[in-house]
C-alpha cells in the first residue's frame, strides 16, 4: 500500500524533469495504475473509518424481537381474560374485599389469617345476601380464584413494563414505537384501576335493592372492553413488525374487501363486548332456548323497562336478545367475506386466515348455543368465552395480512 503514493511521486517528478517530454506507452500505463491505487486506498479508508454505518439500530433483528414480545404479551392478556372470566362464572370475583398493589401478593399462611380474611369477607353483601352458610374451605376456593385472577394481572404489568426499559435503552424502538409502546404500558395500569374500581360496586350496601350483589354490568364491560382494547393493540403491533406486508395492485375491489374486513373485525369486537352485559345480568340464563326465545321470536318483556334506552344495558331479555342478533350478524358477516375473498386473487397467508376465521365463526356460534340451552355450565361458558378472543384474533390477522404497504 505505501508503494502507491511513492510511484505517484517519481512519476511526477520525471514529468517535470522532462519538460514536456511527452511520456512513453510504459509512463502512460504507470501512471494509470497509480491513480487507481489511490481510488483503492480512499475507499479501504472509508470503508475502515466508519465500521458502525453497516449497523443501525432499530434493523429487521430487533422488530422481530419486539414482535414476538407484543405478541407474548397478547397471549398474557388473553389469559388474563380467560381467567377473569372463570372468577366470574364461579362468583369468586367478590372474595377479596382489599386492593393493596404489593401486600396482597402473599395470600394467607395460617388459620389465624385465613379466619382474619373470612371475617372482613363476612361483613358484606355477597356472604350476607348469597353465601352465609359458606364455610372456610369454601371461601379458600374463591379466594384462590380471585387471588390468581390479580396476581396474573401483576405478571402482565411486568411483561409490558420490563421488557420496554430494556427494549428502551438499547434503542430497539422507532421515534413512532415509543409512542406506542408507552400506551400500552400505560393501558395495562388504567385496566388495573379499571379492575378495582369494578369490584367495589360489587361490594356496596344496596337496601334498595333486593337481587344478589354483583358488580356493575357497565364497570365489568369497560373492564372487559380495555382489555380487548389492549389485546387487540398489541396483537396488531406485533403481528405488523413480524409479517411482511404483501405488494398488492391497489383496486377497486381489494379497497372494498379491505374496508368489509374493517366492518367486520368491528363487529366481532362489538359482539364479545356485549357478551360482558351478558355476564354481568346473568342474562344467559333468561331464556334458554333457539332459536325463540321462549315461545316467541321477539319475547313480550324486550322493552319493558323505562326510559326504553334503558333495556338495552339493564333489561336481561333485552340483552341477551341483543347478543344473539350480533352474533348472527357477526357470522352472516363473515360468511360474506369468505365468499367475496373467493372471488379474488389473494396470497396464500391471506386466503389461510380468512378460512380459519370462517370455520371458527361456525365453532363459536355452535359453543353459544350449546351454552345457552345448557344452562351456562361453568366449562363450556368459558370455552366460548375464549372463543370470542380467539375470533377476534383471527379477525386481526385477516386485517394484518390486507393492509396497505408501507410508504
């Protein structure tokens, strides 16, 4: 390499010395590959000067990483759903009357406690009103089920939480991702409050009131709605950074499919959302029959409360009516859809989760009916509970896999 510059030298000087000689076939060639010697050497130097602008941080490696993070979190969620819903089914949710962030992580150890737990569990309404002859094994159960149900709650706090200060300091994330990312974590704690704050109507004196303690329909749909919310956020955030988006012609008729699919993942969602009014009035067990309900198709009771608005979130009849119109509208939708999508030219991936969200579709309207003239068992209830966030997540993929390529 230090040859270089010392043939450029001597070149240069004959040159001089020659006068304007004019240089030989032989001068002309030494002199050619002189200048490319220097060429070679300032690019080896600007290759060797910057070794770290072959490497940038967020790249292809660290959006897979937080993609497969968003979606475990997405699959803590759903258990966090799943599990909050059989608290529900088996009326345990109301056993823990405290809400202490740390304290309660340690569940009672002796008889002393246990006795201690129960006495503050006996001074309300639920034991009270329902569970007066409940014995101490019984309330360990349902203090069990309540327990696990927050604690999972904390698991998905620190799932969220960690793994972005790490993600954070190492620079995995875009200026656009931190955003994201901050109301996630964020959400997770609202839906934490969110949590309690739902349990407290349950544990409110209400002499007015002679049904058995429950809490509010509205708090445990909002509960429900922003874990969704939040399930659905980190679903699509993950599924977005691990899938490549396909390169599709922009017509006329993959706007319109794009734009069904939208209407549709809407309903779904609109549809496992009433299924919490459903819970929180025990309106599954109004009537249990289909397709009438009762002898009837629309049953005399649908409007009878007032103000009519009112039927519509407090009114059991009406309620249940409500979720058995969504869910086969849910199912007409997305019969529609499968069989518009046939219709197209469409990747593989596209065509597979369309097809999957069309058989569950099928599966989870055959789990609510079976629910409903069972009388709600505890087992098959939760099923199609899981069955909701399990449509939905197919409804999410079948939106991630038609959208638009990035600019």
């Amino acid at each position: 390499m230090l040859l270089a510059p010392v043939r450029t030298t001597l070149l240069n000087g004959c040159k001089r010395a020659g006068g304007g000689i004019q240089l030989s076939k032989g001068a002309q060639l030494r002199q050619w590959l002189a200048r490319r010697s220097h060429s070679t050497i300032a690019a080896e130097a600007g290759a060797s000067s910057s070794p770290s602008a072959a490497v940038s941080v967020p790249n292809a490696a660290t959006n897979r990483i937080v993609g497969r993070w968003l979606l475990g979190c997405s699959g803590l969620v759903v258990g966090a759903v799943v599990l909050g819903g059989v608290t529900r089914l088996t009326e345990s949710g109301l056993s823990m009357v405290d809400w202490h962030l740390v304290r309660e992580m340690k569940p009672p150890q002796s008889q002393e406690e246990w006795e201690a737990e129960f006495s503050k569990y006996q001074q309300f309404p639920e034991f009270k009103i329902m569970n007066h002859n409940m014995t101490l094994p019984e309330f360990k159960f349902i203090f069990y089920m309540e327990w696990g149900h927050r604690m999972w709650g904390r698991l998905v706090g620190l799932a969220y939480i960690l793994p972005t200060v790490y993600f954070w300091r190492r620079g995995y994330f875009t200026r656009s991702m931190k955003g994201k990312v901050l109301g996630l974590c964020g959400f997770v704690f609202f839906q934490g409050l969110l949590g309690w704050y739902m349990v407290k109507s349950g544990l409110e004196e209400k002499p007015e009131s002679h049904d058995i303690p429950r809490v509010s329909q509205y708090r445990l749909s909002a509960h429900l709605g922003s874990a969704l919310l939040l399930y659905c956020a980190s679903l699509w955030t993950g599924l977005t950074l691990l899938l490549p988006a396909h390169k599709l012609a922009e017509t006329k008729r993959l706007m319109q499919l794009r734009r069904f699919a939208k209407g549709t993942g809407g309903l779904v969602f609109l549809t496992a959302l009433s299924g919490a009014f459903v819970a929180g009035l025990d309106a599954g067990l109004v009537y249990n029959s289909f397709p009438k309900m009762g002898e009837r198709w629309v049953p005399d009771d649908l409007l009878a409360f007032s103000p009519t608005l009112k039927n519509f979130f407090e009114n059991p009849t009406t309620v249940q009516f409500d979720h058995r119109i969504l869910g086969i509208s849910s199912l007409t939708a997305i019969t529609g859809l499968y069989l518009f999508s046939r219709r197209m030219v469409l990747p593989r991936r596209a065509k597979i989760a369309i097809s999957l969200l069309t058989a569950m579709a099928y599966g989870q309207v055959a789990l609510g009916i079976s629910t409903l003239l069972l009388y709600v068992p505890t087992p098959l209830a939760a099923t199609h509970q899981s069955g909701s966030v399990a449509l939905l997540s197919l409804a999410i993929w079948v939106l991630a896999e038609l959208r638009k390529m990035p600019k």
